[in-house]
C-alpha cells in the first residue's frame, strides 16, 4: 500500500514519463493554404500508417475541403486554421477538392493525396 508521501513522490515521475511518451508521439503538421483557385500545396505525400494533422486556412474566401476516400469534410472561415487529423491505412493516390462554389475557376481547385507503401 502506498502512503500520501509516496502517492506524492511517484506522481511527478508517472507525469514526467507520461508526458515523454505524449512528447514522443506528436504527428507531423502540414499547412495547407486555400485560396481562389488553388490549395498551397496541392499534392500532399504520405507513408502509410503515418498520423498527420492537416491545418488548413482560408486566404481570401471560405471555402471548403473535402477528401471524400477519407470521409473528411471541413469548412473553412478566412484567416482561422482547421485541424484535420489523418492516418491513412491503404497506399494509393486520393483526390481532394474545394466543395464550397469560390467563382469561375472553382472546378479547378482540387489536390492530390499521395500515401505511399
């Protein structure tokens, strides 16, 4: 049985040790700006199996993201990031696109997802 003085002692070194693991285990951001009518960048590489966090921002409209293999719809308000987070299971090439109508070019704003094996 332990007593409130080690209760004491103990909890900083769990925490301590706790945190290392957390610290260790952050995934890889990766900027995405959206503005008429493109995403900087628009293909995006992968390892399968790697966690990642997508953080995109609106420039000049807002605008959406949609990575429909993934099931991952986000709007996006100008000038305030969105966090997505992705671990993609299966190698391959996805698309993903603007699905909020930004004018006469539209169409045109789309990206690749690249996960590798």
């Amino acid at each position: 049985m332990l007593t409130k003085r080690r209760m004491l002692l103990c909890t900083p070194l769990a925490l301590a040790v706790f945190g290392a693991v957390q610290a260790g285990a952050k995934e890889r951001v990766i900027k995405i700006e959206a503005r008429k009518f493109r995403y900087a960048p628009n293909v995006i590489e992968l390892k399968k199996g790697e966690a990642v966090v997508l953080e995109l921002t609106a420039l000049d409209f807002p605008h959406g993201f949609s990575l429909p293999d993934f099931k991952i719809r986000a709007d996006l308000v100008i000038g305030k990031p969105v966090r997505v987070k992705l671990k993609p299971e299966e190698a391959g090439q996805f698309g993903f696109l603007c699905d909020n109508f930004c004018g006469s070019g539209h169409e045109e704003m789309a990206g690749t997802l690249i996960v590798k094996a």
